[in-house]
C-alpha cells in the first residue's frame, strides 16, 4: 500500500488525461476490487490510481460509475466510502456539463458553488451509516475556502473561470430544450448526471469537496444543437490542461 494520502480525485467524462500528470505507484482496475462496480462509459477508464501529484501523495479514481448504468445509489457512492475508510480529507470532483447559462461558452470552466439534486434517489437513503447525522446540514456542501484558492489560482495563470449551480439528472438522455429552459429558470447554471451522489455522501462522511464542471455543450441557443457523447469527450479534452492546472496547484497548496 502506497503512503497514506489526504487527497482523492474523481475523473469525470474526457477527464482522465489528468491521470497522465500522476507519478503512479499502483493502479488496480476496478474489477479488481471487491463490491467495486465497473465504468461501462466510454472515455472512463476503469482504475482505481495511487500515486504522487503536485508533490503530494492522492488517490484517484480513473472513470466513475454513474445512476443510469443502472447501478444503485449505494454502488455508485460506495468509492467514497471507501475513501473515508483510507483517510482521504478532502475530494476532488470534475465532470463535463451542458450549460444552461446564456452567458456560458462551450469550454468554460464552472467552479461548482453548490447544487440542485434531481435524480429519483438520496444516496443516503435508508439507514444511516455513522459516518455523519441523520439529517446533514448542506449549506457548504462545495468548501468555500477551496472555491477561493481556486479562484486565486485561476486569476495567477489567467485562467478564466465561472461560478455557478449544478444540476444532477438521472440520465442517460441528454435534455430537451424545455428542460434546458426549465433548469435555467430554477437557478442551474449546468447540468449533467453526475457528481452530487457522492459529493452528498463525501459531505456526511466530512470530507471536503471542490467541484469543477466543463462546459462541453449549451441547451439555451436559440437554435440547439444534436448533442452527441463524442462532441462532449471532444470539449472536455480540450478544456482539459485548464482544469488540470487548476487542480494540481490546489493539491499543492492545500
């Protein structure tokens, strides 16, 4: 077993070229692991990664697994779990979004500051597990101490980046143009179908999180767009070294 580390990353959609940054010292694929489940996604590679990044030890899992691969909530957050179980402090999450924000650019950067959760289940559904209460507070689900380093270190390499609130689907279908708007009109400034499971879980085991989606497709044009997985790998992969830089110094400095 590597060092003991602080610092978990969960790589998202298009995301994981990340991973290329990691002085590895061991990878082991999710099959692997016993109760894991296995990424049936394309562009998630499927590996759970330990390793050292920005002079830190991390954890970092390669490809997540998501609600409507048909998993249930407690297999899609049970990594986090075991990330409680390792030590892990403080959770960094990414994914690509589709913008429901008018002012929003394909490739933008969205530091997530909070989120709206519109998939069909709570991960904390059913008994509680004492790794936090019954009833979790979640005024400061995305750490705002981390969301400030962030901002910092965006403004230090010119890197520009938006604010705003995430909005988890089930999936898997991308949205309609109502739904766009109807998100919109709810205060989401991206949506995708990810990330709030296990953040929500990260919180009640106190862990810290940071989010960051790219903006890899916009539902609010006045004429959309066919959206296709391939043109949202694309867009992430390009966006991709910002929130790498992004990232990596956070480990540093954190």
């Amino acid at each position: 077993m590597p060092n003991n580390p602080e610092t978990a990353i969960i790589l998202g959609t298009g995301l994981g070229r990340l991973a290329e940054s990691i002085d590895k010292s061991m990878c082991i694929p999710y099959r692997e692991i016993p109760n894991f489940p296995v990424s049936t996604v394309e562009g998630h590679s499927g590996q759970l990664i330990f390793g050292r990044l920005s002079d830190k030890d991390i954890m970092a899992m390669e490809g997540r697994f998501h609600y409507y691969e048909g998993y249930s909530m407690k297999e899609v957050t049970f990594p986090i779990r075991v990330m409680y179980e390792l030590g892990i402090k403080t959770l960094f999450v990414s994914n690509a979004a589709g913008g429901t924000n008018k002012d929003f650019q394909i490739g933008d950067l969205m530091i997530i500051t909070d989120h709206i959760n519109f998939m069909p289940e709570n991960p904390l559904h059913g008994p509680n597990i004492p790794t936090g209460p019954r009833f979790p507070d979640m005024g400061e689900a995305y750490d705002k101490e981390l969301i400030k380093l962030a901002d910092t270190i965006a403004s230090e390499h010119g890197i520009n980046v938006r604010h705003g609130v995430y909005l988890a689907t089930q999936g898997p279908t991308y949205e309609t143009p109502s739904e766009y708007r109807m998100f919109a009109l709810w205060g989401a400034d991206a949506v995708g179908m990810s990330t709030v499971p296990e953040v929500i879980v990260a919180h009640h085991c106190g862990i810290r999180c940071f989010g960051v989606s790219i903006i890899t497709d916009l539902g609010v044009t006045e004429h959309p767009v066919t959206i296709t997985h391939e043109d949202v790998q694309k867009a992430a992969n390009e966006a991709q070294p910002l929130m790498a830089t992004i990232m990596a110094e956070m480990i540093k400095r954190s």
